[in-house]
C-alpha cells in the first residue's frame, strides 16, 4: 500500500480554529472545505458532537428506521 499525504482542512467556526483530517484524497479535501465554508457563511453549520454508539443507534431507529424500514422486520 502506497503511503500518501493526509490532507487537512481548516476553517474558524465560532470564533475558534478548527482541523478536519479528510483523508488521502486532495480533491476531496477541497470539496468538503468548499462546503464547510458554504454552511458556515449560509448559517446552517452546525459543529458534531461526540456521543456513544448506543445514542446514535437508538437515535437511528427513532429517526430513520422506524420511519423507513417495513414494520414487519
């Protein structure tokens, strides 16, 4: 496996810098800031928060799956 760059993106949100490791894929990089600073400038970014699987998972089902899955499942 070919050992490449990782690319960073940085932006400020909140009066803060932030760093974003996106990957190998510089072109990627770009797209991803591109759309971070259209978020930020429209308003609508809103920063993720770390929470634990279990939350994501019953949040999932609330959300998404209980909506969109058959109910016979």
């Amino acid at each position: 496996m070919k050992r490449g760059e990782v690319y960073y993106i940085v932006y400020r949100f909140g009066g803060k810098q932030k760093w974003e490791r996106i990957g190998l894929d510089r072109r990627k990089a770009e797209e991803v800031l591109v759309e971070r600073m259209n978020l930020i400038n429209k308003g609508a970014y809103r920063e993720p928060k770390r929470i634990s699987f279990a939350t994501f998972a019953d949040k999932w089902v609330e959300d998404y799956a209980s909506v969109t899955l058959p109910h016979s499942l």
